[in-house]
C-alpha cells in the first residue's frame, strides 16, 4: 500500500515525483505497490493529467466543488490511455508527471 498527499506548499519537483510514483504503481525505492491513495489541497487543477502504468481507479471529493466543468476535469484524471475511452471535455491538458 502506498499513499501521499499534495498541498500547496510541495515544491514542483516533489508534486512530480509523487505523482510519477502515483500513476507508475511503484513506491519511492521503486517497488511495484498493488494499492495507492493520493490526497490532494486543490493542487491536481486544470491542466493536470495524471498517465502511467497503473493509472487512476476513483476520484473522491470530500468537498464541494464549484462548476460541473470543474467535477469533470478532475474525473477525467481517472482515465488513462490503457484502454479506458476518455470522455471529451473540449480542453487540452499538460502531462504533470
């Protein structure tokens, strides 16, 4: 089991080794993990895409959130090229990882 969090206060560098390890299934010595949960403070906005082996499995918001366009940016981060057909919100996206 992995987990971590990201706020506001990590560093750029940090945010991307974080989610490399998130999205590559594999904790910081490199080690494939079969469970992962990443918490987020308003840090994953717009423009982020989470890709990697493993991918996202769910999204969960434990607070409310201000626009439906918003609600779908951050579900489309649970998709990846694996075979999941993406839904088309109509923005472009930066590979944060």
């Amino acid at each position: 089991m992995w987990s971590a969090w990201l706020c506001g206060d990590h560093l750029i560098a940090e945010r991307r080794e974080v989610l490399r390890q998130f999205a590559g299934g594999i904790d910081a010595a490199g080690r494939r993990v079969h469970r992962a949960f990443l918490a987020s403070c308003r840090v994953l906005g717009e423009g982020v895409d989470i890709t990697g082996e493993r991918g996202v499995e769910a999204v969960c918001f434990a607070n409310t959130r201000g626009s439906q366009g918003e609600i779908v940016q951050n579900i489309e981060r649970g998709y990846t090229d694996s075979g999941k057909d993406r839904p088309k919100s109509g923005g472009g996206g930066k590979d944060a990882g």
